[in-house]
C-alpha cells in the first residue's frame, strides 16, 4: 500500500512534440545516440545494432529490440511479462538530450518510465535553476496581538512537538456522525484539503484549496496507482479561523487565487500541509504557491514566495504529487521542510516578518514529513525525516549535527521525541524502518548493515515503519499505524514488540495519525470510521464510530473536544454538557 504511491503521471501533449520536429517529405530520422543515457534512476542503452537495455534498481529489466521512422519510435521488450507487444514513442532530439512522449504502449511499467522523459548523456547532470525566495510584506517589526493562553493549544500537525497526546479530555467513546451522537456541531469548509486543524485559544485554523471545477475530487483506497489529478483549473487557497465553541466562520483569508503552480497526486490534495500557530501569527504553506503568514485576527503580516517546488516519484523526474510537510513555529522562526525533485533544503523564516533566517541546502530526494524540534537542555535539535538521511540540525543556525542512513526512498512520517528518544519511520519497502535516536548525535550515526544498535541508536527495526501516519507514544508504548491496518506495539525504550494487530474496519485504509487521550487511542481509516483502542500492552478495541465522510486528516484535541476534519466537513466530538 502506498498512500503517497511510488510514481504518478504527467501528461505532455503529443501535439507539442509534432509541432518541435516537423515532417517534411521523406525525411530520415535523427540518428538516436548509442551510448548509455540515463534519466532519474534509469539507464537506457539504445545500441546501433538495434538492442535495447533498460534498468533501474527496483524495476524490472527491459531488454529487447528498437527501431524508428521518421520521429517515431518504436520498442519491444519480450524479456517482461506482459510487456511483449511494442510501444511508440515521439522522439527528438534537443542538443545531446533524447526527448520521448507517448504514443501507444500498453507495457504499464515501460510507459512509466518512458513517457515524457529526457535522456542525458552518462555522466551529465540536469541543470538547476537558482532557487530565488522572494519575500513581501513590511521591513519593520509589526504589532502582534497578544497570545491568549497556551492551555489547551494545538499548534500544528499533531499537536505539541508532533506528540498527538493530550490527556483530560475525557472524550465519549461513542459517537456518530450521521444521527448526530456526541457531535457537538458541524461546520462546512469548502474545497479540498488533507490538512488538519490547529487550536489556540478559541480559535481553530483549518486550509483549503477550493477547484472552480464542479465535483473535484481525490481518490481514496489502498492501491498503488501513482497518477497526478488533472485538476489544473483555477483555485483559490483559504485560510479559515473557527470559533471552537460554536463552529461559527470568524474569518476567512483568500491568500492566492490562480492555477497551480505545482501538480498534486490524485489521492493528494493541493492543501495537504497543515497551518501552523503561536498565539499570534498563523502560517500556512500552500506549496508553489507559497507561505503565507497572518495575524491570529486575519491581518496579512508577509509573503514568501519559494518558486516551484517538485515533489514525486525520486525515481521518476516527470511525476510530480506535490507537497506536504506542514510548517512548524519555534522560538520566533517558522521552519520548513523542502526536500525537491531538483534542490532540496530547510528554511528558516522570521515568523514576524517572513525574512530569512538562515537556509541550509541539501542532497535530498522529495519527501512529505513535517520536521521537530527536540530540545534538551541548551540544545534544540530540528529534525527531518529523509530519504537519504535523516538529520538532526541546530534549529538556531541551521548547522547539521548528525545524519542517520537507511531510512526509506520515499519518507512521509514526522518525527517524535518520547522516552528521551527520538523515534523517526517510514514505511516504504524493502527497508521500512523504526529508529529510536538518541539526542545529541553528532556526525554519521548510520548503523552497519549488520548491527540494529550502537551509542546512538537504542534500537531500530526493518520492514515494520508505517508508510503515512506518524507514529504514537503514550504511557511507555510505541504505536505504529500501517497503510493496511496493521497496527503494532512497542516498548518505546527496548523497542521489543508487545502486540501485532491487523484492525477492523480497514476499508480504503489508512492515512491519518493516530492520536490519545486519557488511555484511549483514536485511529481514523478513509472511509470514515474512527476506531477508539484502549492503551495498554494487551489490545482492545473499545469500538468504532462512523463519521460518515471520508477521512485522511489528522484530528486535534483541545479541552475537552476532539476536532476532525473530513473531506467537506470540521466536526466537533464531545460530551454534551461539559
């Protein structure tokens, strides 16, 4: 199961390519180059005696044969179950680079990989363009209104630290969405979005990007399809402030209204990032669209403008899902993670006025987790889950402090510190692994392939990370939360496993995080139902309440209410009378 799957499509109109190289009485085709090209992770080798041999690790090997006519070529791999039958391919030729788009082929994993590509040279890289960042908004500092009470708060993706915990909500363990049960009131929110609300105050802060196309939709379930929405009409992306008391609208903020600056993933949704508040100011990240920051009464404080981030398939340049990681706020810096197709960094703005704090570049593939800042003692490390590594740095400089190798190709849960560990996970195969950090790493800390431990690392596990929910730790426990149902229990210091459990109703899955409360855990599948666990080392399902809308967002609690976010709805879950 992938809920951020592995590859998606993007389309090029074949038209373009016809219009690039046009046909003119018997014209010879361009001689295609016979030395090894390569395109993400791909090798392809078109020798002049007309073999074919196309790799990529994980992919199955493509030999067979090639020809062309004119601008069209033409490729058969008999060596591939299901892929004996030719593909056509529009080629041509742009300086040493081999360009290809989609005719015909009905060899799924074949056309994955050819359709849309450029082929380099071995051994030249794809050119960058220079990242600018350009910031609106006042040179001054600003007045900010006064941060109520943190009590009670919920400041971004999962709560406090990304922990998910907070106990004395004394929440009902019944519920229903459709008769009304324990629903407090219900509130409309346009659009789509995946992110979840956030509480200061009384006040919640939810996204959406709202499509001018009626009956836009995603595609929820357990499948591994990697497609993008064609969904580029225009949109306009909302930042909404909620009263928690009464679900009343107190205001709404239209920060941009145009087509996207970036494809989304047809399960993904072009407002997938959580916001981000201290009390003050409320930040929301809109992708290629950019970061917007408000005051907690609506007023436009600054602007950020990242340009295009790419976010898809690390293997694949073409397929393009866009983004997730949520911003976080800390000690007076809004902090990012941006880990693209191209150039990949963390950011680190002034949250008062947008300006740049610092920024620190690195090698990394596209990834979807919202970072943590883990503070012990004078140290405050931010850490980022990763493909290549993850890494801690110096959250007030942006200096790396270690790294950690072996983490999955495709990265989406947020880090989160219990026990005095940092627990960090993915879930993609074949290394889906659980790591247990000790804080105050420095240097390489990757562990030998045939160790599971060392000083800095308490303990790690291979093929049991979760692929999207973050991980949950609560009275000593570590809960994992697989794609599938599948839900596992640890000892968060020793990481030795106490239960295995595949729950029920899995339906179209799982997506959202797990959170607790008071000795309960709340896990939301697709399909609506929310399941309430009983913690503790034997499992229990206490039971399962349907909220009769899709759910992918992670819900957030805050005195006494739980606040879920379906695919069209903000609900409010309690007990009347508190």
């Amino acid at each position: 199961m992938r809920i951020i799957p592995a590859r998606c499509t993007i389309g090029v109109s074949v038209v373009a390519f016809l219009c690039a190289t046009p046909i003119v009485g018997t014209r010879q085709s361009p001689a295609i180059p016979s030395t090894p090209l390569h395109y993400g992770f791909f090798t392809l080798k078109l020798s002049a005696d007309g073999t074919l041999a196309l790799q990529g690790q994980g992919w199955p090997t493509f030999n067979g044969s090639w020809k062309t006519n004119r601008d069209e070529l033409t490729v058969t791999t008999p060596s591939v179950e299901d892929c004996v039958g030719p593909g056509r391919y529009r080629f041509r030729l742009d300086g040493t680079h081999l360009v290809l788009a989609l005719i015909e082929d009905g060899c799924v994993p074949r056309r994955m990989i050819l359709h849309n590509s450029t082929w380099l040279p071995e051994g030249e890289k794809t050119a960058i363009p220079d990242r600018k960042i350009v910031r609106t908004g006042a040179d001054g500092r600003v007045r900010l209104p006064t941060a109520a009470a943190s009590k009670g708060s919920w400041p971004t993706f999962r709560g406090l630290n990304a922990s998910g915990v907070a106990d004395g909500q004394h929440l009902p363990d019944k519920w229903n969405g459709i008769t009304g049960e324990n629903i407090l009131w219900r509130t409309q929110i346009p659009g789509l979005a995946h992110s979840s609300p956030v509480v200061w105050g009384d006040r919640i802060f939810v996204t959406s990007a709202i499509s001018s196309r009626p009956g836009a939709t995603f595609k929820r379930g357990l499948y591994g399809d990697g497609d993008a929405s064609d969904d580029r009409s225009r949109h306009q992306w909302v930042l909404y402030a909620i009263d928690k008391r009464t679900g009343k609208i107190v205001w709404q903020r239209i920060a941009f209204a145009g087509e996207p600056g970036n494809k989304r993933h047809i399960k993904s949704t072009y407002a997938s990032a959580s916001p981000a508040t201290d009390g003050r100011i409320v930040v929301a990240w809109f992708g290629s669209q950019g970061v917007y920051a408000y005051d907690v009464n609506g007023v436009p404080l600054w602007k950020v403008d990242l340009g295009h981030v790419d976010m898809g398939a690390y293997d694949i340049p073409s397929y393009e899902w866009g983004p997730a990681s949520s911003p976080i706020i800390w000690n007076g810096l809004v902090l990012l993670q941006c880990d693209t197709q191209a150039d990949s960094f963390v950011l680190a703005l002034d949250a008062t006025t947008g300006k740049t704090v610092w920024k620190t570049d690195r090698e990394e593939l596209p990834s979807w987790g919202t970072p943590t800042v883990i503070t012990i003692g004078n140290r405050a490390e931010l850490v980022t889950n990763a493909a290549n590594y993850i890494r801690g740095y110096d959250a007030r400089t942006g200096k790396e402090l270690w790294r950690l190798g072996g983490s999955s190709k495709i990265t989406a849960p947020t880090p989160i510190f219990a026990e005095g560990l940092i627990i960090v996970a993915s879930g993609r195969r074949p290394e889906k692994p659980i790591f247990a950090v000790r804080p105050g790493g420095q240097g390489d800390l990757t562990l030998p392939k045939e160790r599971d431990s060392s000083t800095a690392v308490a303990w790690s596990k291979t093929a049991r990370g979760p692929y999207m929910p973050t991980p949950l730790a609560y009275d000593g426990i570590l809960y994992s939360l697989n794609n599938d149902g599948i839900f596992d229990a640890y000892e968060v210091e020793t990481g030795k496993e106490i239960y295995r459990q595949r729950l029920d109703p899995v339906g179209s899955g799982f997506s959202a995080s797990p959170v607790a409360a008071d000795g309960r855990v709340y896990l939301s599948n697709e399909d609506g139902e929310m399941l309430v666990v009983a913690t503790g080392r034997q499992f229990r399902l206490i039971g399962a309440n349907t909220i009769g809308e899709p759910l992918m967002a992670t819900p957030a609690l805050s005195d006494g209410v739980m606040y879920v976010r379906s695919a069209s709805t903000l609900f409010a879950i309690g007990s009347r009378g508190r």
